[in-house]
C-alpha cells in the first residue's frame, strides 16, 4: 500500500512538471509565473506523499505551502541569487528574488493539490457498492 502510494505521487510529480513545461510552452507573463508558483507548490506536495504518505492530506498540503514559504523567504537573502548564478537547478529550485505575490499563489498551489489528494484518498477508502439483490 504505501509502496503504490509512493508511485502514484511519483507520477504525479512527473505530470506536476510536464503541466508546469506545458504551461511555460502555451502562455507567458503572469499566468505562466503564477500558475508555475502553484504548481511548484503542488510539487512540493507530491514529495512530501512521496516521503510520508500516511500523512493526512490538510497536513501533507501544510507541510508543502510551509516549504514552499520558506524558499520563498529564504530569497530575502543573498544565498539564493548566488547559488542560482552558479547552477541552473539551483535557480530552478530555490529562484532567486523575493517576490510577496507568490506567497499567494502557493497558497493557491497547496490548497487545489491538497484537496485533489483529499478527493483522491476518500474515494480510494469509500466501500465499493455491491448491487441489490434482486428478489
């Protein structure tokens, strides 16, 4: 059981990416930064259920929004623009300017991936119907 947990959000990280490649494709400006800060955060999520996939879903939601803050706040400092001059994952990771909108829309993020995995883990639980006898 956990082991399929930690593959399901395995693959939803590689499809949490290709939307976020897809969507930089298709669209420019602020619904590209923006939707690519919610679906950072959305990644971020997949990883936690990948590392702790016990993890209640309004938890497991917190708990990526928490990170998700705390690289952002973390671009209050120098550490983040020096290390992404020096490697791309760096930048890709960790930005490197501090920008107080993107806290919002990781909110966003955190919030429409925690309740798709809420919906996701109670239909999973919900009993199968069995048909009525028929008399």
């Amino acid at each position: 059981m956990l082991i399929r947990a930690r593959l399901a959000a395995a693959g939803a990280a590689v499809a949490v990416v290709a939307a976020g490649l897809a969507l930089r494709a298709v669209a420019g400006g602020g619904v590209a930064k923006y939707g690519g800060d919610a679906l950072y955060t959305v990644l971020v999520l997949t990883l936690v259920v990948m590392a702790a996939p016990r993890l209640a879903a309004p938890r497991a939601a917190a708990a990526a929004l928490a990170v998700s803050w705390a690289v952002e706040f973390l671009q209050l400092t120098a550490v983040p623009a020096e290390l992404s001059r020096r490697s791309t994952v760096a930048r890709l990771v960790l930005g490197s300017t501090f920008n107080a909108p993107d806290l919002l829309w990781y909110a966003v993020g955190a919030a429409a991936g925690g309740l798709v995995l809420w919906t996701l883990r109670a239909r999973r639980s919900r009993p199968t119907a069995r048909p009525l006898p028929v008399l």
